[in-house]
C-alpha cells in the first residue's frame, strides 16, 4: 500500500443485528443521497423492512438510487417499478435478462454473457458512510431464516474510503449495463404512495421481530455514535472490478491484486474465511509455498452439510488432499457452529449454519473483506469489490473472528489417514471426535456431490 494512502475511519460489522440496524440507522439519517448497490435483495421480512426505510428516506427529500443484478429479481418487476415510482428513487436492473434482445436467436447468442453478474455489495449514506462487505439483503443474512443463517462478516466507514465507494458506484450507475427500470416498466407516483401505505400497515402487524426499532432519531444518532466509537484510523484502499468485467471483458483485476499479496515471501501467516472455496492449482502452490517457508496457513469454508450449493462443493472437494499434504489447515464449517447462537435472532436452535464470509488476513495486519469468494466464478465472470486495510488492531480483530471458526466447537478440521478423508470435531459431550465420511450429511446428498464432482462444471464457478 502507498505510504501517502490516507486514513479512514473503519470498523467491523459481525453480528447480524449490528449488520441489520447499521443500515437502517444510514438510511435513516441520510440527508441527501442514498446508494445501494446489490447482488440479492429478497421480498422476505427483511427486504420489505429495508424498503420501508429506503422509501421512508425518499419521502424526506433523500435521493434514493438503487442498483440490483437482474438475474435474482426476475419476476419482480413490478415491484420495484412501484418503488420506481417515487419522484426521489431510481432503479436500474445490471445486464437485465430481457429488454436488449428482441429475438431468441440473439438471446441465445448473448446468453453467455448473462452468466457475468454484479456480485458487489454497497449501503452508502450522502457519499459519507458506508456499508461493504459480504451481506445480501435477506433474511439468511441477518439470524432471521427459520430453515439457515449465515457466518457473516461487513464492514462499516467514513472518510475517504466512503467517497472512493461513492465514485465506485457512480461507475457501476452510468455503465451500459446499468438499464433503467423505467425502459422497462412505468407507474404514476400514487404507486408508490400506495406501496408506502401498504408497508406501514404491514410494519405495524408484525409481532416478536427483532428488528422493530423506536422511531424517533435520537434513537439513530446514539447507535451511529456508538458505532463510529469502535472504529479504528487505517488506510485502506476499494479494490473493485470495471462494469465492463460483465460486457465480456478479460480481466482478473481482483484476483491478481489479491495474488500479489499473498504470494510475497515477507509473509508468516494467512487466515482465510470463504464461502466457495475452489482454490485451483496455482493457489494450492501458493499456500503450500507459505507452510515451506515455515509459516501458517488456515482456511474455512463451508462443509457439504452447510454449503447452500452442492455443486460448489463438488468443484472444491478434490483439493482437499492437495491442500492438507501443502501443509494447510483446512477446516469445514459445522450445521451446528455454536458461534452461530449469538447471530440467530429468531428460531434459534432450529436454523442451520451456513458460512458467506469473504475475508482474509495476512500477518494479523492486512486485511481484505469483501464480495469476493475464492473461485474462478469471482475471478473470471462475476464483477467484486471489496477495501484491503492495513491495520494492526483490525487485524487482530479480524484474526479472532476466523480463529472463532476454526475452533473445534465451531468447524471440522481435515486430516488424512493415507488416502482417506477424516473429519475432527468434538461431539454432543464436547469430547474430541472423529468421523469418516461428509458430517451431517445423508447418503444422497454425499452421492450427489459426488456425482457432480465428475462433471466437467469447473467453468461456472
């Protein structure tokens, strides 16, 4: 990093309602602007709770812009065009899926590049504050999910952080593949009038929701000065993929910063946390590399039991030898992670695990948080974003969280009998123990990776 880099104020977002009413404190005390940037934003309670915030601030007189990857908001048109509606909130679809191709013959031509999407993730309040991380707008996201919840992991800012994330935006709102909703889908402002009833009522009949909150603003100011109380002064640096990544564009920018830093000899110690792990070969040497060196190398990501994409793990599950004979610690996120009690606000004790965290830390001083997952999806065909600080404090921080889950109450560590697969953990008594094929898992769901693991399905992820 430039030595000139200049500070900003930042600080780390774990637990789910801190993720959750840090956003609605922004959208709530927004003066002017209000940008959100998202790759899933679900019409469950959570979505509907956010909307009800983000029109709250357009009627104040808040601008409201709203940028959402079309590819998980099929169908809900006419939703957003209500919203839409509103004289202080727009919306643009990236690389919608329909209004572009008139016939099916190019449809087809250009599906290839429907597969690119905008995996980014951004709250950003009158360019000053910000939201970025690995979150999505869901229930899955914030310890709500009756059937899974996910280990998550965000972080809030100011300063000059927050106005490179702005101008981040402003590249992604003006790009081509930025369509307006409106090219698509038209309604009269009393659409949106009728919506912002609607929600009112809505609000107002859910019972024993954890996310309901006073509405006076004093109630926001002491959060967000409680919260700009835990920050910490670091330079940091956005590191974010162009637009034009998702046009067809070869570019790698993410992947080979990141290859830069961990590749220098001067490193001692990795700690990753990733939700699709599919290292591929030149990453296994690189992290093998690291342990020759005398250092430490660990990794979580998700276990078949957890992981919400069995094909994803079919892909990572052949690494798994090479990574533990290179020295790696290699660990698999538990169903029952008893990190997860203190993030599950509701049907606690009845809600899975499930791990999206993006982070790493070199040396318990650098770090990146983001949108990016260890993958050839983020590398090659998704566009990411995400800040790399220097900080030792935040490392630490950062450190603790990852080390949390390696913890044997928390993940299973893989080892190796000969050829075979062994999975550590402790059991119900909390005593060690140790398993031989996938936890938790059924003889379908083990012989389904499996059969995924032989087709040739690398290049989607």
């Amino acid at each position: 990093m430039d030595p000139l880099t200049p500070l900003s104020s930042l600080s780390l977002v774990a637990d789910s309602d801190q993720a959750f009413t840090l956003r609605v404190t922004l959208a709530r005390l927004a003066t002017r602007t209000l940008d959100v940037q998202y790759y899933i934003w679900d019409d469950d309670t959570t979505g509907k709770l956010l909307i009800y915030r983000v029109l709250e601030a357009a009627r104040r007189g808040v601008k409201v812009r709203m940028l959402l990857d079309h590819a998980n908001q099929l169908g809900r048109d006419v939703k957003w065009a209500s919203l839409d509606a509103h004289p202080n909130i727009e919306v643009r679809l990236f690389n919608p899926f329909h209004g572009r191709f008139k016939h099916f013959h190019q449809w087809l031509y250009h599906a290839p590049l429907l597969n690119h999407r905008m995996h980014n993730k951004a709250w950003i309040a009158d360019g000053e504050r910000c939201l970025v991380g690995g979150r999505n707008i869901s229930d899955h996201y914030f310890g709500v999910n009756p059937a899974s919840n996910f280990r998550d992991l965000d972080w809030y800012a100011s300063g000059p952080i927050a106005a490179e994330t702005r101008d981040a935006f402003e590249t992604y709102w003006q790009s081509d593949l930025a369509m307006p909703l409106k090219t698509l889908r038209r309604y009269r402002p009393e659409r949106a009038e009728r919506s912002w009833q609607w929600l009112s009522r809505w609000r107002r009949s859910l019972k024993n929701y954890p996310y309901l909150f006073p509405q006076h603003e004093q109630f926001f100011v002491d959060y967000l000065a409680k919260q700009e109380a835990q920050c910490e002064q670091a330079p940091a640096v956005l590191l974010f993929d162009s637009p034009e990544k998702a046009a067809g564009a070869t570019q790698s920018l993410m992947g080979d910063q990141l290859a830069r830093l961990l590749d220098r000899e001067d490193h001692r110690e990795f700690l990753l946390e990733a939700s699709y792990f599919i290292p591929g070969d030149d990453f296994v040497a690189a992290l093998s590399r690291l342990r020759e060196r005398g250092g430490r190398a660990a990794v979580l990501t998700n276990s078949l039991a957890t992981n919400d994409v069995i094909a994803a793990h079919a892909v990572y599950a052949p690494y798994r030898r090479a990574l533990i004979r290179g020295g790696v610690e290699l660990h698999e996120l538990q169903p029952n992670a008893h990190s997860m009690k203190r993030q599950v606000r509701l049907f606690r004790g009845r809600s899975k695990a499930s791990l999206h965290t993006k982070a790493m830390v070199l040396d318990r001083r650098e770090i990146f948080i983001g949108s990016f997952n260890m993958d050839p999806r983020s590398l090659h065909l998704n566009t990411e974003m995400g800040y790399y600080v220097v900080s030792n404090s935040l490392g630490k921080q950062v450190a603790e969280f990852i080390e949390e889950g390696l913890s044997p109450v928390n993940s299973y560590r893989l080892e190796m009998a000969g050829e075979a697969l062994r999975w550590g953990g402790v059991d119900k008594q909390g005593k060690p123990a140790m398993l031989d094929h996938e936890p938790r898992t059924s003889l379908m769901r083990r012989w389904l990776a499996a059969f995924l693991a032989l087709l040739p399905i690398a290049r989607f992820f």
